[in-house]
C-alpha cells in the first residue's frame, strides 16, 4: 500500500501529465460526457455542430483512448488493417500501391482512424494475421487487394467477424463487400484504340493470371480479339520491372513483331520502353505503348504515354469510406461502383507505319 501511494508523488516529480478524460473534453467543449461519447462513437443524437466542436476539444487537449479498455469492453480500436502479399519491394516503387494508401490514409484520419499495414510472404500469412487480428480485437476491419481466383479470403473474413472491403473483384457479390472499378471495359476501350490507329498484332504484358482483375483484362483482349480480327499475345508478370523487361524482350523476340506493347502497370510500361530504346525501335514510330493507371511516371516519359487514367487517391477514400460504414453498422451495397478508367491518348500511340510523330 505504501508502494501504490508513492507512486503518484515519483510521476509528478518525473513531471508526468495528467491523461485528459471524457469529461475533460466535455469541460473544455461546453457539452456533457454523453455528447463527447457520441461523438467519439459517430453515434446520432448531436447536431454536427456540436460533434465538430467537440473533436476540436479532443485534439487541443491531445486525448487519445486507451486501447485496453477499448478492446476489453467491445469497442472499437481505431485502427484499419492493410495486409498485402507481394514483394515489399515491388511495391515500393509502384504508384498504383502508394495512392491508394494515401487516398485511404486521408480518409481515414479525417475521422481519427489509423492505418495498420503488413506486408507478409503469401496468402497463408495473410490469413494469420487476420485471425490474430480478430482475436485481439486489434483492427476494427480490413481493406483486402489482390483477389484471386477461388479465394478463401473473403469467406474466412465472414466467419471471423471481421469487416472487411475488397479491392477489386468481379463485379459480382460476395461475403464481404466489394468498391469495384470494370477492368474488362477499360481493357475493351484501350484494345478498340488500337484497332482503329491500325493495329492487329498487339503484345501485352500483363500482372499475376491468378488475380482476378488480371485475368479480367486478358479476357477483354481475348474477346476483343476475336471482335476487331486481333492477333494479341499474353506474357504474365509480378509486376516487377525485371519481369517486365522480360516479357517485352519475349514478346519482340515472336515471328510476327507487335507494333503496340499494352502494359499492365506504369512501371511495368517505363521498363517496357528502356528495352524498345535498347532495341533501337522508336516509340510510336516502331511500336506503339499504353499502359494502365496513368500515374505521374507515364506523364514524365518522353513521348508521354498513352494511359487507361483514373484517380486512384479518389479511389483509396471511397474503398476507406465504405469500410468505415461497414464497420459502424451501416449499411452498403454488395458492389460499390467506383469509376471506370478512362482513356487518354498522348504520344506514345500512333498509326501503323505512320513513322514517330
């Protein structure tokens, strides 16, 4: 006993602070505890006023919760898990991955809601994570990226409990929701481009065939194909500038050349267009290039390239909101649309033997 009474006098001589509480917040806001817990709950019953001043109090006086009792008494943690399966270092260099993070992290600080990213070997650690997560109540729901063909994820995320939002998909519904952007029709849209400029034998360097938005492309062109009298070839990648080099050296080396390279990826498009250089064949008077996801890399490349464009920041705060909704009770859509891609022509594509521009 002796012990524990001491222990206040040692904190203020070491000039500890005093952790500010809920009623603290409702001093300095001018409101009652009640309101402050609504507030921090986003529960109805305050005007959005009240609420706003009530979280200027909460960052003046520096409160944060604490996270045991939280997680003891069934609340929520604050905290959004991002598990990602592919090369950490893959993903450092790709701008598809960093605006995605930043459009989430945007959203999700505007209502005081962290970030928690992994990056681990495969699906199989993946799910570890999850249910470890779920267990200790450390997240209150997970974005999902990189759906593949028959996977257990989903499904596995319904039976934990936790909420979750994938990233993609098929379109179709499924155990959790899903922020859906049709991959086919802006493959469809880019391969129609082609065929107009002249095009038929066209190359694509495409991502992982087990994803399911990788094959949905590699579909589009297959059908496209058949449609517009295309002759297209497929060489899979990690996404990964050496694979990508790669399967533009593979898809040079064919009998009949492509005069058009798609490519899956900005990164991928950039490595593309070194080995067209190395190769002495001048882009478009040789071959023509367009790629995907429009980032400022493309925008940069001498000529500019030809993208599939979209706002993939925008992107990363709807896939944040419709999560937060989840995860507060609400109710979504099984497919939330989010905007196709659209096509922007730039330098990079032109007529068959029309020479570089």
């Amino acid at each position: 006993m002796q012990q524990a009474a001491c222990r206040p006098v040692r904190a203020a001589r070491r000039g500890a602070a005093r952790r500010p509480t809920i009623a603290d917040i409702a001093a300095h806001a001018g409101v009652s505890p009640t309101a402050v817990s609504f507030a921090l709950n986003d529960r109805p019953g305050i005007s959005e006023q009240t609420r706003s001043r009530i979280l200027a109090a909460v960052a003046e006086l520096g409160w944060r919760p604490n996270v045991a009792a939280r997680a003891l008494g069934g609340r929520r943690a604050d905290t959004v898990g991002l598990v990602v399966a592919r090369p950490a270092r893959t993903l450092g260099v790709e701008p598809f991955f960093a605006q995605l993070v930043s459009g989430l992290q945007a959203r999700l600080s505007a209502d005081l809601v962290a970030l928690q990213l992994l990056v681990v070997e495969d699906m199989a650690a993946e799910l570890d994570v999850y249910r470890s997560w779920a267990a200790e109540r450390r997240t209150d729901g997970v974005v999902v990226l990189d759906l593949e063909q028959d996977d257990p994820r989903p499904a596995e995320l319904a039976r934990m409990g936790l909420p979750a939002v994938l990233v993609g998909g098929d379109g179709v519904p499924g155990p959790v929701p899903a922020v859906f952007a049709d991959d086919h029709l802006a493959m469809t849209t880019l391969a129609e481009h082609l065929a107009a400029l002249g095009h038929v034998h066209i190359g694509h360097v495409g991502g992982v065939p087990a994803y399911v938005h990788s094959a949905r492309r590699v579909s589009a062109l297959h059908d496209a194909e058949a449609r517009l009298g295309l002759h297209i070839t497929t060489v899979p990648t990690d996404f990964s500038q050496v694979e990508a080099a790669a399967a533009t050296r593979a898809i040079l080396a064919r009998d009949e050349r492509p005069t058009a390279i798609v490519y899956d990826s900005d990164v991928a498009a950039l490595a593309g267009v070194t080995v067209l250089t190395e190769a002495g064949l001048g882009v478009p008077g040789d071959v023509s290039v367009a790629s995907f996801d429009d980032s400022e890399l493309v925008r940069l490349a001498h000529p500019p390239l030809t993208a599939m464009t979209r706002d993939t920041f925008e992107l990363g705060e709807l896939v944040a909101t419709t999560l937060l909704s989840v995860v507060r009770g609400r109710e979504v859509p099984d497919v939330v649309g989010a905007a196709v891609p659209v096509l922007t022509v730039r330098g990079s594509t032109g007529r068959v033997g029309e020479g570089a521009a």
